[in-house]
C-alpha cells in the first residue's frame, strides 16, 4: 500500500534525497544511485498479492499465516505498511542501518507510529523476540548478497529468533527457509 504523495515530505541529507516527479510521485534516490518508488507493486511483490510476477513470491505466501513480522531494511517503509494496514499484523519491528533514514521517516509522519523502527545491521542485531516473518529487504539484486552472508542470516534465527514453521524470507535471493 502506498502512502499518499501529499504527506512525504522532501528531503536531500547524506545518504539519500526525497523528491517528487513532474507527475508528483515521491521517490527516494540513494548514494548509490538505488532509488524506491512510492508505489503499490513494491510490497505487493514482495509479499505475494502479484500474480502476474515471478510464481515464487505468489507461492511462498500461499496458506502462509503471519503475524509477528521483522523486516531488515526500511527505505519509505512500503512493507511495514502494508503489513500493518492491509494484512493487519500486530507486530512490526524494523531494522535500519541508517538512522538519517528513521529519522526521516519519523519526523515525516507518513508511517504509522505502531511499527517500531530500531537503528541496527541485521547482521549485528541481537533480541529475544520470535517471529512468525522474517524479511530481509536490505539488498536491490540476487549478487549483493553472498551464500555465506545467507548462511549467516539462517544460523543466526532460525531456532533462536523464528516460531515453529516461521520463515527467514530473502526476495531477492528467492529464499523461503522454514524454521521446522
């Protein structure tokens, strides 16, 4: 779910600017020259609502129940919004890297202030939570990410961070291990 261009601000600081296009979409451009459009299609491949996309996404989600969702990686918080508003879940922790970007996204008001938003690498992060969801959306193609740094992600929550059949879910590595 997208949010409503009217209520993201602007903003250009050190890793990233926010800015409209000439038809007054927001989008927001990083350092490394990535950018997010403030749009629908974003979540709703990530989360299986695309049934024109990849089968992968549609298929992992299906007869998948969650509730209890982190999310790695922020960005506009599309997901965690459509997490919260569309699929109704009760709990959504996200883990940023950049505080300049939770700070952004605090003081521009556009995201629900029910999802928690805490400063860290996922790699680093550490709690004692349990999640039914776990989605690492910190990387924009399948080659960022090494097989040794998925390997890392599993060994660190599954058994310790994921429910009984919970999912450490890597999009862009079309990842779904299901924590038995």
């Amino acid at each position: 779910m997208k949010f409503l261009d009217s209520n993201i601000q602007d903003y250009i600081g050190d890793d990233f600017e926010v800015y409209k296009d000439s038809e007054g979409i927001s989008y927001i451009k990083f350092d490394n020259e990535n950018w997010i459009r403030n749009e629908d299609e974003y979540a709703k491949v990530f989360l299986g609502k695309c049934s024109v996309c990849s089968p992968f996404f549609e298929d992992s989600f299906t007869d998948f129940v969650y509730n209890k969702v982190l999310v790695a990686g922020l960005g506009f918080g599309l997901i965690p919004n459509e997490l919260h508003k569309v699929n109704e879940c009760s709990n959504i922790d996200v883990v940023e890297i950049s505080q300049e970007l939770i700070d952004y996204n605090n003081s521009s008001g556009h995201l629900n202030s029910d999802i928690n938003l805490v400063q860290g690498d996922i790699f680093e992060y550490i709690t004692d939570e349990k999640y039914d969801l776990i989605i690492i959306d910190t990387i924009w193609d399948e080659d960022e990410m090494s097989e040794e740094q998925v390997n890392i992600l599993t060994t660190k929550f599954l058994n310790t961070n994921l429910n009984n059949n919970g999912v450490l879910y890597i999009p862009m590595k079309n990842k779904w291990i299901i924590n038995k």
